[in-house]
C-alpha cells in the first residue's frame, strides 16, 4: 500500500491536515469552555444552533472505520454491507422519532441525569452507566486510533511509523477534546462535514459517471469485480449462509439500529442543545446528513468493487482500510482525489475521535467518579485526558488484531445494555433502578461472552487466538439474542424488585409528574 501517493501528493495531504489541526486547535481554544472548568460539562454548546448541532450529531455517528471499513464491507460482501448502513439509518429514525426530545427535556448534562429524573436511577445505576459506557468508547477509539494509523503508515511509506502515528495521533486528538469542551468539538465536527461530505459525494459521482449514470451496468460491474457473480447482489456475502447467516444478518441489523440509538457521543450532543424542540430539528438534519452520506458510501463502495475489486482480493482482508483510497486512484491518476480522500479519512477520525473521548471522559469524571455528588468539569476535563491517553496506548498494542471484533463489541454492548435502558426509562413507568442494574450488567456480560465464545475469538485463522478453539456457536453477531435479552433483563428486574411490589418504587409517579409538565 506504499504507492497510494506520490511524494508530491503526500505533502499535500500532511499539509492540509496539519493546518486543519491547526485551525481545529484555535477554534477549540476560543469556542471552548473558556470561563471555568465547568464549562466542559455544562450544555454551553447550545450557542451553537440546532442545525449545526444536527450536522455534528450526524458527525459523531460518521465514524473512520464507517468510510474505511463499511466501504471495503460493501465492495467486498456487496448487500450485506449495504445491510449495515440501512441499519444505522434506522437507528437515526427512531433516534429521532423515540429519543433526542425526551432526552433532552430529562437529562441535563448526561444520561444518566434522566435516569434519575424518571426514578429508576440512583448511585448505584449512574456508575453502571458510567462503567459501561467507557466499555463502549473503549473499543470505539481503539479502531478509530489504529485505522487512521494504518492510513498515515501506508501514506508515508513506512509501515514500521504505524505505532508512533498512532500515538502522536491519539495525543493531538485529546488535546482537542480536552481545549474544547462540548461547544468546541462541535465546531471541529461542523467543519469536518464541511470538508468529508462534498469529498465523498464527488467521489460517487465520479463513479456514476464512470459507468454512464447505469445503475444496472454500476451493479454488473460490481458483481464481476467482486469475484463473487450474482452473489454479491445477495445476502450472504459476509454473514453466512444457512442458520447461522439468517441469524447474524438479523442480528447485524438489530444490533446496527439499537447500537446508533445510544451511541454516547450522539446522546451528549443531543442533551446539549437549545430545547427539547432544538433537538427534534437537529434530529432531523442529522437525517439527512447521514441519508446523503450513506448514499455516497453506498455507490462508493460498489464502485470499489467494480474497478479494484481484483485487487482488494489479492490484497487481503486488511486492505479494506484503504478501499476508499484505493478507489480514487482507480478514479484520478493523477493523486488529487486520492489525496482528497486520505483527508476526509484523517479529518473523520479526528472528529469522531474528540466527540467519544469527550463522552468517556464526562461518563468517567460525572457518572462514575462523581457519583457521590461532587463531580465537576475539572474532574471530567481529566477523565478525558486520561481516557485519550490510555487508548492511544491500548491501540498501539492491538493494533494487529482483528478490528472486526473490536467493532462487534463496541455494537453488541452499546446495542444491548445502553439502548433498552435508555428505552425503558423514557417509556415505561414501571422501570426500576434494579431492572437497570439487571440490563446494564447482565447485557454486558452475555455480550462478552457471546463474543469470546464465537469464532471472533477463538479457532479460525482471523480469530483473536487462532491456535485455539473453545467456540461453542457459529454466530458472530449476536445482536439477534444479546438485544432482546437486554430488554428482558431490564423487565424481569423490574417487575421482580421487592421494593415495587411494596409500593416504595417512585418511578411510575415521577414519570406522570414529568411527563404532565
């Protein structure tokens, strides 16, 4: 992958990204949280107007390893990647539709503010939130920082750089979460869209319009290239065929909507704007940014697979992180696009990259060490600085495993504990705080499990420990059980707490009183 770019173009890359670092920086420290300490946590970035709060909630669920890896899914297993985005734009629907309103009229600063608000939290319940939700981020950053270090590798020609780019990277990223507070970050997300979006539609055209504007001949193509003939238009590429492919494609879908639902970073940004109307409106246009982005990637992708397809095979499953460049040099010969494209890549992963470690770092110094009532935005403004610096170090360390799995444990937990809490504390009045406890840890654990015992981790050449087996089911997706079984924890646990069947559970009557205001 060391001819992505000729030196000349290279420059031009570095050059345009360390401006636009540059620039990020001055706008983080301006636009920042630049009175007090508090400022970090407190919802100051509704200076900022509903839209552009829509435009970078939509940012926040862009990730790198969205236009890296779901492209080389989609050029590679052809519908079952196209699965997965529709999936994430489901999510956006009943983010929209369920949650971003309610949310915001409940919760001030964190989710779990709503939690308590609707009566089925409590210490106990703000710290498992907390714990699980730095479990989310966790893995979240650890892909972001190692895919963005794999592409500053491969562009500079030196693949033995990839850990020192990881980590320069991971410190530049915290340095702007840290500077920038919520309202900061927001502009870095604003500007990123400004940039990735119309790079990305471009790119999509310049597909079309390779292909004569002819979806039919666009998708023949595809399916040649691809190697795979009319399987590519069909579902099984990736998730298997029989039982287990119906239950991974279904859990794939699942595990995608439920997981966008809760993304931490969506639901910071959707507490800290105007009203609980503002959040309604940047729901909407956080729609359709990511209908437009999702298009873009589709044609992206499909277009991979018809004018590098070959390649990519040859190359392995670890060239999908280059698909998107791999295209535009297939598109311009001359390194332009390519040199866009690497941009739009570094630029995504900073964005996203700030926004979750600025969620951890507010779940981690509020939720879990401030539970006792003294949190402040000086301990989350140290939570953050430590998050982004201990995933810098575990994703140079992991930064040869399996990304996939990495990816399925950040979905299946976010999917299955944070979601149908989230739900159930918006939407039933009999929700309890030991009926979060029971779904928080309980889809936590299942999750974990469901995965270690999958062939992720264990007996085939791409597992975590490929010298071992010790599987005992065939799905690698495990949204399917680990989803409803969330939802059913968090129901057996409430129906069975000694304290409601007692009457001495407050929930239902706080949530009349909230809801009547």
């Amino acid at each position: 992958m060391t001819t992505l770019l000729d030196p000349s173009s290279r420059s031009l890359v570095f050059a345009v990204f360390s401006v636009f670092v540059v620039i990020c920086l001055m706008l983080c420290i301006v636009t920042g949280a630049d009175e007090d300490d508090r400022a970090l946590v407190r919802s100051d970035s509704r200076r900022l107007r509903s839209w552009q709060q829509g435009v970078a909630m939509g940012g926040d669920t862009t990730t790198v390893a969205t236009v890296t890896v779901l492209v080389g899914m989609v050029a590679t297993s052809g519908f079952d990647g196209l699965g997965v985005m529709l999936g994430s734009l489901v999510g956006v629907l009943l983010l929209l539709v369920l949650v971003v309103e309610p949310l915001r009229g409940h919760a001030s600063r964190t989710a779990a503010d709503m939690l308590d608000a609707r009566g089925s939290g409590g210490p106990r319940v703000r710290v498992s939130w907390g714990v699980v939700t730095l479990l989310v981020c966790f893995p979240l950053l650890v892909v972001q920082l190692v895919v963005v270090g794999n592409v500053a590798a491969a562009l500079i020609g030196q693949p033995g750089v990839r850990t020192g780019c990881i980590v320069v990277i991971g410190c530049v990223m915290t340095a702007l979460a840290v500077s920038g507070g919520i309202r900061g970050t927001g502009v870095v997300m604003l500007a990123k869209s400004a940039i990735a979006l119309p790079v990305l539609l471009v790119a999509a055209v310049l597909v079309l319009h390779r292909f004569g504007w002819d979806p039919g001949r666009l998708l023949d193509a595809a399916a040649h290239g691809s190697g795979t003939g009319g399987a590519f238009l069909r579902p099984g590429g990736y998730t298997g065929e029989g039982w287990v492919g119906a239950v991974n494609r279904i859990g794939q879908t699942v595990g995608m909507t439920m997981a966008t639902l809760a993304m931490p970073a969506v639901l910071m940004r959707a507490i800290s704007t105007k009203s609980p109307r503002g959040a309604r409106s940047g729901g909407r246009w956080m729609l359709g940014e990511l209908t437009l982005l999702y298009g873009a990637l589709a044609v992206v992708g499909v277009g991979a697979a018809a004018l590098v397809g070959g390649a990519l095979r040859e190359a392995g499953p670890a060239a999908q992180v280059f698909t998107p460049l791999m295209l535009g040099r297939a598109l311009d010969s001359g390194g332009i696009l390519v040199a866009a494209l690497a941009c739009v890549l570094f630029l995504t992963a900073l964005a996203a990259v700030v926004d979750v470690t600025l969620a951890a770092g507010i779940a981690l110094g509020r939720d879990v060490l401030g539970a006792s009532g003294k949190a402040d935005g000086a301990a989350s403004r140290w939570s953050a600085a430590l998050t982004g610096v201990v995933s810098s170090v575990v994703a140079a360390v992991a930064a040869d495993w399996n990304l996939v799995v990495i990816s399925t444990l950040w979905l299946a937990l976010c999917g299955a504990a944070l979601a149908p809490v989230l739900l159930y504390a918006l939407y039933w009045p009999g929700f309890t705080a030991r009926g979060a406890l029971w779904c928080l840890w309980g889809a936590t654990a299942l999750s974990v499990a469901a995965l270690a015992l999958s062939p992720y981790t264990s007996g085939t050449p791409e597992s975590l420990f490929p010298g071992h087996d010790f599987r005992i089911w065939d799905v690698t997706i495990p949204g399917l059980v680990t989803v409803p079984a969330g939802f059913l924890l968090g129901w057996l646990g409430s129906v069975t707490d000694p304290r409601r069947a007692a009457g001495g559970v407050k929930g239902a009557g706080r949530r009349r009183e909230l809801d009547t205001v």
